[in-house]
C-alpha cells in the first residue's frame, strides 16, 4: 500500500527545517547568551576573561533594559572587577549592537 501524495507538495530546505526544530527551543536571549559565552575573551579582553564568565542577559520586557550576570572566581576578582563595570558594559552592548544592557551582577563561585 501506498500514501497518496498532494500534487502541490513542496519540499522545504534543511535550513528551513532546522529553524523550524531549533528556534523555539533556543529562543532569541539563550542564542545571545551562547555567542556572548563564546566570544567573550575577544569582547572584554583576556584579563576580565580569565576572572569572569557570562551566565545570561536578563532582558525586562517593560522598560527593555537588561542585566548581565557575570559569575566570577573569587571574591578578589569581583573587587578587580567592579571598577571596570561601564567598560564592560560598554563591550557588551557594542557587541551586541545595541544599548540593551544597563546593569551588572556579578554572582561568586565557579561554574557549576
């Protein structure tokens, strides 16, 4: 036996598929968060790289003002790093394109 086929079916492309498998499981901020992760010695430089990690971009939906967590080694490293917050910021948003993120938390401890 044999399933009959519409005449008017068309075929859609891998990358078609794939966005339709993948973007609602990634969602827009977790896509952000990966990228930020993966550049982030380019974005802030090897000295904060080496102290800190991004954990996630928290964007509120009312005022679309976002907060950085970024998890650091010791509590040293968030004294070393706090002076540099604006600094930071600024990567961030520049590598983001746009002025998104106006807050820093810095959460103490190695990553899980």
């Amino acid at each position: 036996m044999y399933s009959k086929r519409s005449r008017n079916h068309s075929f859609l492309s891998i990358d078609e598929i794939a966005n339709k498998l993948i973007k609602p499981k990634i969602g827009k901020n977790k896509l952000i968060n990966r990228e930020l992760t993966k550049f982030w010695p380019e974005i802030v430089g090897k000295e904060i790289s080496n102290q800190s990690t991004p954990e996630k971009i928290v964007v509120n939906k009312r005022n679309k003002e976002g907060t950085l967590y970024l998890r650091v080694n010791s509590g040293a490293s968030a004294i070393l790093i706090q002076p540099s917050t604006n600094i930071i910021l600024d990567k961030v948003n520049t590598f983001l394109g746009k002025k998104e993120v106006k807050y820093l938390k810095v959460i103490l401890g190695e990553k899980n």
